[in-house]
C-alpha cells in the first residue's frame, strides 16, 4: 500500500551526535533520549494543536 519507508532514527548520524550531547548535558540514559525523541516525533504533526483547532472547526461547522 502507498506511502513511503519509516526511516528509523537510529540509522542518522545526526542522532547519535543529538543523543550523547543531551545524555552529556542532562545526564540521563541512551533509553530515555530515545523514547523522548519518540515522542517528540509522533506527534510532530499536531504542533501548535493543528489537529485539534482543526477537528473543532469541522464539529463547529452547520451539516447541509
């Protein structure tokens, strides 16, 4: 079915370069740099609550 590859972040060099420099500053562990880029990644499309301003605005609207 369509749609591109996941691309997994762990194959971009620039990853790790992010993970050892946060695990450096904040002292934390690989595991939690990981799951927080996670995070941050699956709901990168809703930033600034597009896609709850935009589901408010079709409920919002009169049906024909």
């Amino acid at each position: 079915m369509g749609g591109r590859k996941r691309q997994y972040l762990e194959n971009f060099l620039l990853a790790d370069a992010v993970q050892k420099a946060v695990m450096r500053s904040l002292k934390c562990t690989a595991a939690e740099v990981e799951h927080e880029c996670r995070e941050w990644f699956r709901t990168a499309s809703d930033r600034d609550g597009g896609r709850k301003k935009r589901t408010a605005k079709i409920s919002d609207e009169p049906s024909q």
